[in-house]
C-alpha cells in the first residue's frame, strides 16, 4: 500500500460516523476504497475513487468521487451512481477529505433524507455518443407554440467545423420548422436567416422530457416509444420508404425531439438517426399495421439553446439600451469600441455611419480586423458585429451623414433629413467632426443623443448630450488640457491624430458607456460629461458630471 | 482662472433688457396690439388684460422677455355653463385666425397661447404669451382679483384638463418686484442669474418658480458676500430644499407653485445644481459653461479689450477632440 492510500485510509478513519468498509487501496494512479456512512438512522455504502490529481480539482470538477449506483432516483446523482458534490479549494488533503466527506453528508440529508427539490432547473442529462465526428446544434425561440405529438421537418445549415478535444465537431443553426407547409423562422438575425447550404432535419415535439430515473434521457428508441404517438412513427416509416435522405447521399438524419421545461419554454434534444438503418419498424396490429422502434441504442447529438436569454443570460446591457434603436455614427477608435461593447451587450438593432475605409494603421487601436484587408468600415465592422451576436441587426449606411451634409443647406431638406433620423431611437456621434454635432442639435431631434470623443493621449473623454449637445462640445475646447505633447504625424498626406492604444482608449470607453448604462437603468437624464485619466501617480479615471 | 464676480456681473450686464431696447419696444407694440384685439373681441366679456411676465417683475433678461398678457375673462364670458376648456379653446382659435401662419406661429401651451411672431428685417423675434383666465364667481374678480386658469397641457403634478386658481395676480407681481427693485444687488441679480442658466438648460422650469424659490431662500437663510457667495448660497438652497420646499403662490397659499414641477423633475433640479456647484469650484472657468454671456451685448473690460467674446491665440483652432 502507497504512503498516499495509508495516509487517506488514517485521515478517513478519524472521520466522524465513518466506517472504512474496505481500505484505501492504489489501482494504477487512483486510491480507491468502500466506506459506510451513517447519518441519523440511515447507513449507506459508498465506493470512493481519489484520482492522482486530488485534493487539486480537475476542469472545475472534485478528483474524489462518491459511487453507489443504487441512488440513481435522487438529486444530484449522475448517470453511473457517483454523486455530485462541489467543495471549496484547499492544498491540504486532511481538511480537504473531512470537506468533501461533510460535503456527502449534506447530500445525504438533503436529497436523501429530506428530497429536496432545487428551485434552478438542470437539463436532463444525456450522453453524447462518440462519433468520429462529433455535432452540436444550436436552436433559438420560434414564435410558434407546438401541439403535442406534433411533427414535422426542420431546416438547419452548417455554421461551423471545429474542434473538441481532437475530434471534429461540427456546429449547425435550426433555421425555421414547418408545421405542415408553414415555416416558422427561429429568432435570429436576418443575415443568419439568409444563410446557404440548407439541410433538412425532422422533429417531434413531445411535451414531456424522454427521460428514465427522472433526468437522464432514455438510452434506446424502444424505451423513447412510449413519448411518440403512431402518427409519428407512420411518418417515421414512410420517411424511411422513401429513401429520399438516402439517395441524397445523407447518412445521418437529426431527430429533434422537442419537450417543455419548467420555464415554459421548448428544450430539444437530437437523435441522429442512421438512414441505412432506421431505428422503426411496422408490425401488424389487429387488421392493420402500426409501427414501433427497435430496440437499438439512441445516438444523442448535443444541442445548446442559443435563444437572446441564454446568450446573454451572464450579463448585458439595459433594456432602456438593448431594446432601441441605435444610430452610430463614425466607428473609428472610440466608434468601433462602443459598436462592439453595444453588440456584446445584446443591443438588437444599430446602423453604422460611416464614409471612411479602413486600412492596416486602424487595426492596433480600434475593433477592426487585419485579415479583411482594405474595406469600407462599415461593412468590415458589420460583418463582425454580426459573427459576435446572431441577435443584432446591422445596417451599414457608408454615405448618411455625406447626404445630410449636401443637402442641409438647400432650405428644403431639414424636415425629409429630420424624418429620417428620427427613425432611430438614439443616435451614438463618435465623429468628431463638429458639423455633425452642429447638425444634430441644429436640427432639434426627438431622438437621445450622445456624442463621444476622446483628447490626445486618451487624458480625456468627453461625452456631449441634448440640451446644449454642440454649444458644450465648443466649449469644452478651451478647457481642453493644454499639453505640448505632439500628436501622431503619419508619412504621407494625412490628418495628424491622437496618440493613444487600444487599452488607453478603451479603459475610458468602457468607463464611459458603464456611466450611459447606469444612468439609462436609473431613469436619470444622462448629464455631460468628461472623464479625466490621471496617470501621475497611479491610474485613476475621474468622472465630471456637468 | 476665471473670477467668478467678474464673469457673473458680465453676464448681468450683457443680459440688460436696455441693452435690447429696440425688440423691447417691438414687444411693447406687439402686446399692446394683442390687449386691442381681445378688447375689440370679447368686449364687456373681459376685464382689462395685463402684463404679467418678468419684464412686468424687474425680473427679465434679454433673451427671453417673457412678455404673459393675462386675460381676464367675466364668470359668463362663454355661457352660464361655458367650461374653462371652452374659454381656453375660444381664445386660441381667436388668436390663430387673426396670426398663425400669416405673421406669427402661434401655439397652445401648458396654460398659455404662445404667439411667436416671425423674425423682422432686423432679425427680431417677438414673443408673447397669452394666459386665459375667468373669474371665480359674477363679478368677483372686483373684489379678490382671483382667476381660474386650464391647464391644456399636463406639468408637474398637475393634469391635464385640471383647473389652476391663480389670484391676487397683482400681488403675484408687486411681491417679486418690490423685492427685486428693493433688493436689487441680492434677490434681483440672483433671480436673473438663474433665468439665465435656466433659459439655457432648463426651459420648460417656470420663471415663476424660480422667483419664489429664490424669495424662499432669502427668508430662510444667510445670502450673504459677494455675488458669487450669494449664488452658490442659492445653488446649495435649491439643490438641499427642492425635493420638500413649499412654495405657496403669494396671492393665494393654497396654490402649490412647487407642483410645477413633478418628483422626477426636483431631484433633476437638485443634481442640476449639485454638479452646477462641484463643477464650478472644480474649475473657476466652468463658470462659463453655466452662466454664458449674451455675446450680443460683451461687457468692457478694464483693459478696454472686449470680455466675453471667444478669442483664440492662433488664426486656426487645433483639433483637440478625436475618435
């Protein structure tokens, strides 16, 4: 016996309403052994597994592990008996066993002893069979409430080939289900919607998870029958009769199986069924035939609910933001970091203004990519806008704001200019360039208006709002601090700019729309604004709220 | 650095309703007009209108006159049974017929009809405010010169299509100015400096409001050093008392003038000068930023050099702000 296991057997013994039933043994790597719990009056046997990397944990899992598959019924029990407990961090293997032994003991009360049921909802646990190329699919909420025992097909497409651990494993996005002849579009944003390369999968939605011992889904399609009705298993043969998948060329044909939780909202589950080989069959039932499954073993795919709750379920911007829409107008530095931070805060709708191109020198301070080379800002920001949220819609308008500046002096313009920028709910200037602030204010817009610029070396950001949006931006100049620090001069015939990186930049920009954010969330009217970043001593970002 | 006096009596002196003596009397004439008309119109059915604004309170700056005409109607002007809306819409559609889209554009508001006449040949805008209001009972206003006035427009806490007893309007009126002409390096200074700031930034506040806030703090404590020791005095007041001060209309204590103003629009108003105050010991120069001067009218500096008028060291500003 290793000093490892004599040491776990003496820490064991001196628990408290522990018996070792049998010692601590290695077994290539792990310590494994059998203890009898005794709480109140119930006693119970536990198999223990301590793994090389204990009392360390191991992707975020405990390296102990507590087996008794008998308890398969309660709470927190996995699929192979072991039971699932979560104790805090400690190097010290003593204090970390007693932990992890109080840890089952609490179990024993809680979910044994006293059933207790979580108030959180946990997926019902499924296996993903191990294919040499694994699938995930990722669904959103349809504006559809579906009939149970109702059936039919679903279009989805390839979005992705990665990689898990190292196999393949290839993502796919549910674009609509048909109920009968009438689709119905999944949430997403329009450019996803409009993807190619369409497939087509079948789905039965069944109301009730297909699950065995209350949350681990059923293992074979004999024990998924009683969830379908015969209807479906009619379509199932017929599908199968027809061989149109097979001809197709495709092997592997997705079967959500749709179920309601306790939310109300629809979770699916996907089998992949074999097209040489469908798990159905028909059998004569009295005069006629019916159908059943077989009983063979269900390849569960993975699936991910990718609906605007979930994505954004760990954190986002207000409703009082999220749910406008946003005009953003110059997406340089400053304009593709709020773009960005608006995107990844779940804001559903912005148009970006834009004339100008992006090119190399732009990439090291602003969100913009290298590897698209030479674009129009609009449509490179756009683009990725677009690959961070499937929920955001973009409309790239590179030549707004030239329009608005050749027509505003015609005399008759003002009011089709004012209609149409009226159409957005709040307008984000991150110009610069004071004629459109002069504009903005000049046309006495219903719309929110907040306009952003940062000062050389990022010493300040200033944010401009109604009322007085333009006359504060002017005034703001002579305040400005007055440093001797040179600006940066690039080769050729350029504007001189600001000095600045993507972190001096950004540490005020995000400083900057937390403010905006919080002030939208409160119902207090956003106020000008400047933060100063003080760099003498230590870092510090004041704000000046006017 | 800014001084802080220098630049406040600056902005006192460039805001001089004499140094706007032409549109003045533009307004004088224009309101004398709108006085005949009513009179022509309504006849026996109307008291004698008057001027009821700041300029009739020694209170006014020039960039707004703030010319009200109220229009005091007879208990029976418009029917035994005529309501307060009635009268209210009776004399804005009188008032539009006669202006709107001919000289002026004329507008019904929270308990006024705005006429803004259109810009002259000297680029002058005259505007004039008509208040409709009706005596109490038959022949009352005689004896308590009180009014009921609708309100067409919901403001503060009070809804739309509410009545608004307003009376005494001519005590309303002495009150503000005897303290304003008696008083006139204290009250008379500050209140116009608000009306500055306030003309600026916070439209939609009621003269009238910060006339009676401004008499409240006077009364409840010390307003006292130089200009800008008496502002700030008042900018504490407002931004510790306005959640809870009551301001009740001199001419009759029942009237709340603090409901003009909603919960909401208080605590704005207290974060108004809270960051009014920080921003401006922060920064003398911020001081500018809050009380502009009217560039129209710069004051003379010692030095003989205009005070007041942007100046920049070079022929072209350099760009400061950047995204």
């Amino acid at each position: 016996m290793s000093d490892r296991a004599n040491l776990i057997n003496s820490i064991v013994e001196d628990l408290p309403n522990i018996k070792i039933i049998r010692h601590f043994v290695d077994d290539y790597g792990n310590v494994l052994g059998r203890v009898q719990l005794m709480h109140a009056a119930v006693e119970l046997e536990f198999d223990v597994e301590v793994k090389p990397p204990y009392p360390l944990q191991f992707h975020e899992t405990e390296t102990i592990r507590f087996l008794n598959p008998t308890l398969i019924e309660y709470n927190h029990v996995n699929r192979d008996g072991s039971i699932c407990i979560h104790t805090t961090h400690s190097p010290d293997i003593k204090q970390k066993i007693e932990w992890d032994f109080n840890s089952l003991m609490e179990w024993i009360e809680k979910y044994y002893l006293s059933n207790i049921e979580d108030n959180h909802y946990e997926h019902i646990v499924v296996s993903e069979y191990q294919d040499e190329v694994l699938s995930c699919y990722l669904f959103t909420d349809v504006k559809h409430s579906f009939q149970k025992h109702s059936f039919g097909t679903f279009v989805y497409s390839l979005q992705a080939i990665g990689q898990e651990g190292k196999k393949e494993k290839d993502t796919y996005l549910i674009h609509n289900y048909f109920v009968g002849k009438i689709p119905y579009e999944c949430n997403w944003s329009s450019l996803y919607k409009q993807q190619s390369g369409f497939l087509q999968g079948i789905y039965v939605y069944i109301e009730a998870p297909p699950v065995k011992h209350k949350r681990f889904a059923v293992e074979s399609w004999s024990e998924l029958e009683p969830f379908v009705s015969q209807e479906f298993l009619k379509f199932l043969y017929d599908i199968d009769k027809k061989g149109a998948y097979k001809k197709a060329g495709i092997k592997k044909l997705p079967l959500f199986i749709g179920y309601k939780i306790p939310t109300g909202e629809i979770h699916w589950q996907c089998a992949i069924i074999d097209t040489d080989n469908f798990p159905n069959e028909s059998l004569r039932l009295g005069n006629g035939y019916g159908g059943q499954f077989k009983d063979m073993p269900i390849n569960w795919s993975s699936t991910k609910n990718c609906s605007y709750k979930y994505f954004f379920g760990r954190g986002k911007f207000s409703e009082k933001i999220t749910e406008k829409k946003i005009l953003l107008i110059g997406i340089g530095a400053v304009g593709s970091m709020v773009a960005t931070a608006l995107t990844r805060g779940g804001c559903k709708f912005l148009s970006l203004v834009d004339y100008d191109v992006k090119e190399p020198e732009n990439v090291c301070r602003s969100e913009y990519d290298f590897n698209t080379g030479i674009n129009n800002k609009v449509i490179d920001l756009g683009l990725k806008l677009t690959k961070i949220s499937p929920f955001i819609e973009i409309i790239p308008d590179a030549n707004m704001m030239d329009a608005i500046k050749y027509f505003i002096n015609n005399g008759k313009s003002e009011e089709a200019i004012k209609k149409r920028i009226e159409e957005f709910d709040i307008i984000i200037d991150c110009t610069t360039d004071d004629d459109v602030a002069y504009i903005l204010d000049f046309l006495n817009l219903k719309n929110e208006i907040i306009s952003l610029s940062i000062t050389n070396n990022a010493k300040e950001l200033l944010c401009s709002v109604k009322p007085n949006l333009y006359d504060w931006l002017i005034s703001r100049d002579s305040f400005i601090q007055k440093n001797n620090e040179p600006l940066h001069v690039p080769t050729g015939c350029w504007n001189p700019t600001f000095k600045a990186s993507y972190n001096d930049i950004s540490a005020l920009v995000q400083f900057a729309l937390k403010h905006i954010n919080i002030s939208y969330e409160s119902g207090k009217p956003l106020r000008h604004f400047f933060l100063s970043a003080e760099t003498e001593n230590e870092f510090i970002i004041k704000l000046h709220q006017f | 650095m800014t001084d802080k006096n220098k630049h406040l009596d600056c902005v006192l002196s460039s805001h001089k309703i004499s140094n706007e003596q032409a549109l003045l009397d533009k307004h004088i004439s224009k309101r004398n007009e709108i006085k005949e008309a009513l009179e022509i119109k309504y006849e026996s059915n109307l008291y004698s209108p008057f001027n009821s604004g700041s300029y009739a309170k020694n209170t006014a700056v020039n960039l707004k006159f703030d010319f009200d005409l109220m229009a005091p109607y007879k208990r029976n002007a418009f029917g035994s049974n005529g309501t307060l809306k009635e009268m209210f819409t009776d004399v804005f559609e009188f008032l539009k017929d006669k202006y709107h889209g001919k000289e002026a554009t004329v507008r019904d508001q929270k308990v006024s009809i705005g006429i803004e006449f259109y810009s002259d040949k000297d680029g002058h805008i005259v505007k004039i405010d008509v208040v409709p209001g009706r005596e109490l009972n038959v022949d009352q206003y005689k004896d308590d010169d009180k009014l009921n006035l609708y309100v067409n427009k919901k403001f503060g806490t009070l809804e739309e299509g509410s009545d608004y007893i307003r009376s005494n309007i001519q005590a309303q009126i002495d009150k503000i100015k005897d303290r304003a002409t008696a008083e006139k390096d204290s009250v008379r200074k500050i209140i116009r400096l608000l009306k500055v700031w306030k003309i600026n930034n916070k439209p939609d506040i009621k003269s009238f409001f910060i006339e009676l806030i401004t008499l409240k703090a006077f009364d409840t404590v010390k307003v006292e050093g130089d200009l800008w020791d008496k502002l700030k005095t008042l900018l504490e007041f407002i931004r510790d008392k306005v959640k809870e001060v009551s301001l009740p209309d001199p001419g009759n204590s029942t009237n709340e003038v603090a409901d003009t103003l909603s919960e909401t629009e208080k605590f704005t108003l207290s974060d108004d000068m809270k960051y009014m105050i920080e921003r401006i010991e922060e920064n003398s120069d911020n001081v500018k930023t809050y009380f502009k001067i009217n560039e129209n009218h710069p004051c003379e500096d010692e030095d003989e050099k205009k005070y007041g008028v942007k100046r920049e060291g070079v022929s072209i500003p350099p760009t400061k702000r950047f995204g």
